[in-house]
C-alpha cells in the first residue's frame, strides 16, 4: 500500500466487516477492508454448507429477546432488522424466502453467490480488498495537522506493513473455527490496550458423552428425531429451558440444532453446578397414559425390541439410549414409560470451543459507546462476534454481525463527518 491515509481501516472481512464497509463507502468515504485469510468471508461460506439461514421471520419482540444482552442488540436491530436483511440480499440479486420453521434462506441455499455479488458490490464502490494481513495491532498518532488517527500493522507475506486511518472498524470474529480465521488473537491486543474482554466459551456446540463401543460405532452421525429437550435448575426443579426439535449423537458426545439452542442453559448450569443434566423426552407425541396402553398387549414371540418398534415407533437409537442411560427401565412398562418420557443425560463439559459454531464473551459493552466506539480510543469502533453477546442458531447470529457492522459503520462516518 502507499502511504496514504485512509478514511476507514476495516480489519476483519466478515460479515460485520463487510457490511461495515459497505456503510463507510456508500457515504462517500474511502475503505480498504483487511483480512488474515486468503479470501473473505470463509466462515459464512461455511455458514453456507447448511443452506445459508440469513435470519428468521418471526415479529420483532420475541426476534429481539433472543439474544444476550438483548438490549444492545436491540438497538442494533432498530437500524436493521430481518426485514432489511432480505431487502439488502434482494440488492444483490438473491431472492430469499421463509422456510417451514420460519427461517429464512436464500433461494438457491448457496452462500457463495450472496458473497461474490456482495464482494463485487463493494469493489464497484471503489471498496480495497487485503487478503493475507494478519492484524498486529495499533497506537494513536497525529497527523501533519496534528489529527488524532491510528497506525495499524499487518503482517504480510511481503514482510510487516503500517497502513494509516483516520477511522477504523474493528470487526475480528470470534473465538471458533480458527481454521477459517476466527481465531481470537485479538485479545492479547486489547487487553495489552486495557480493555476488558469476557471469556471466550463456546456457544451453539456440542457437549461430552462417554459413548458405549456400541452406541459409538452404530449411531454415531445419526440423527435423534422428534424429541423434547428440557433443562432444571437442579437446586429449586424451576424449568429453565424446554423445546421440541432434533439432535445429532456425534462421536464424542451429543449436538445438532436442539443442543445448540439449549447450550448458553447448559454452559451456565455446568459453570454454577459442575454438570448439567440433559432430561429427554424421547416420544413427545405421547402421554404417559397412551404409551402404557400400547404397552398392555402381549408381547407374544416377539422380541422386546421388536415389540417396542411396533407399539411404540422406538427407533435403534432411542432404544440404545435407554440401554445407555436406564438399562433397568425396560423391565417392566411403568418404568419403561418414565425413561421414555424423562431420560437423563449428564454432561460436565463442551465439547472444544474451536468446534462450536460461535462463541459467548468478548470485548465487554462497557468499554462502548452505543455507536460501538471505544470510549478509551476514539475513532475505532468495533463489531460483530468479538463483542460480547450470544444467540442461538436460526438466522440470529448473522443478523447481529449485519446489524452491529451496519451501526458500526455509520457511526465510523458520522465520527469522520464531526472531525
């Protein structure tokens, strides 16, 4: 790069960063968008191997109370909510639509031609795109006119660069999938800046089991279908969590969409108490009274399993999971029903937070202003997972890293325009 000064450093080529971007240069503003990786965006392309969940359809309010804090990302949401995230998709030219369990998805369930159009969009505005600059970090200089701006360092394959703005976005992702970027390196840099940082956990993961050989080798990648999931708070029996979905029994231990819903629930369970303990409902469509019916036939020369298949739906693995966690529950029907209806599962810990699809923690909202500016540094703001806020699975994390990237980026040019 020359030596110029830029009007915005956008330093991460996420989400958060690009939408970020698009606000500085739609104003008018010179940005150059930076980025460790060879090419942008390479965890929402992985976001895309799902289908691309962009956001959800559901109103505002129960939207808005899905997230942690919510008030903070409500406010981001005023200014871009599910509905401007359709329209800014449909600029691009992809349509989306609302799908059976009120998600919505790009027609084509594909990320990367929302991400190429979205790429081009941004150069045709004159947007510079750095791949391969790893941030170092900042200090605060001035200008030839004694103008406060920040010098970052990047580290390049060419060696260590400097590149000097007036503004900068700080939009660094999270603490998962270091492999596709976000790796949380920027910690250190903050903390080494005195800014205080909430623990990086994992979010919408996986959580331990100590599978059976037999579970393991014959279950393992299967799906646990039209189940209920239901969580206590162990010292006072108050329902903490309660919902109807599917799972995933995976190698080491137990994830899939119901899991992730519930796993903020389950982290804070296993932080307060050392474990948390899983209840299953493994036939929701039935009552205790209509299974213990079906179960008042003889069985006859069929085998229990058999029986059980045919009275009752009971799959492989639900019935492996009885075997795993109440082996003595298909002795008799009665206790049969109550493991079929309330199956404990304990776990004690997540499964590693590189292998979560976000995480929780981050810089902390104190250290903000409600532009998303740093109180302590101004002219730099910052976006997106590195903050700390959390939201389960379902369209919620993308349209916070929009929205937060959309703020962040406007409150980057009304901060130039004051200067």
């Amino acid at each position: 790069m020359s030596n110029k000064i830029l009007d915005v450093a956008v330093i991460g080529g996420g989400p958060a960063g690009l939408m970020a971007a698009g606000c500085v240069a739609g104003a008018g503003k010179q940005v150059s968008i930076f980025d460790a990786m060879p090419s942008f965006g390479r965890k929402f392309l992985r976001a895309g191997v799902g289908g691309l969940n962009l956001t959800h359809s559901e109103a505002f309010d129960p939207f808005a109370a899905r997230y942690e804090p919510d008030a903070w990302v409500t406010n981001w949401l005023r200014d871009f909510d599910a509905d401007r995230v359709r329209a800014w998709a449909s600029d691009l030219g992809i349509e989306t639509y609302v799908g059976s369990s009120g998600r919505v998805f790009p027609e084509h369930h594909k990320a990367s031609p929302l991400l190429r159009a979205w790429l081009r969009q941004l150069q045709s505005m004159g947007v510079e795109l750095f791949s391969r600059h790893r941030w170092l970090g900042w200090k605060s200089i001035t200008d030839e006119d004694g103008r406060a701006v920040q010098s970052h360092r990047f580290l390049t394959p060419a060696g260590e660069i400097e590149v000097i703005s007036r503004s900068t976005v700080l939009a660094l992702g999270g603490g998962s999938w270091s492999r596709l970027g976000s790796d949380g390196h920027w910690v250190s840099i903050l903390a080494g800046k005195s800014l205080t940082c909430a623990p990086l956990t994992a979010s919408n993961c996986g959580f331990d089991v100590s599978w059976s050989e037999h579970v393991t080798t014959q279950y393992a990648g299967e799906p646990l279908k039209s189940v209920c999931l239901t969580l206590k708070d162990p010292t006072t029996g108050k329902k903490l969590f309660s919902r109807r979905g599917e799972a995933m029994i995976g190698r080491y231990g137990v994830q899939g969409s119901l899991v992730y819903a519930a796993s903020r629930t389950i982290n804070q369970l296993i932080n307060a108490h050392g474990s948390a303990t899983l209840t299953w409902d493994l036939l929701p469509d039935l009552t205790e009274k209509s299974i213990l019916q079906k179960m008042s036939v003889p069985q006859g020369k069929a085998s229990r399993s058999n029986f059980l298949r045919k009275r009752l739906g009971l799959t492989g693995l639900k019935l492996a999971l009885l075997h795993e966690f109440k082996s003595d529950s298909l002795m008799s029907p009665a206790s049969l029903t109550v493991a079929l209806k309330s199956l404990p599962m304990t776990v004690y810990k997540a499964r590693p937070m590189d292998e979560a699809i976000s995480t929780a923690g981050g810089l902390v909202f104190a250290e903000l202003d409600d532009g998303l500016m740093l109180k302590q540094y101004p002219g730099i703001f910052c976006a997106g997972e590195m903050l700390d806020w959390d939201a389960p699975t379902g369209g919620y994390l993308l349209t916070a890293c929009f929205a937060s990237g959309y703020r962040a980026g406007n409150a980057a040019v009304r901060y130039l325009e004051q200067q």
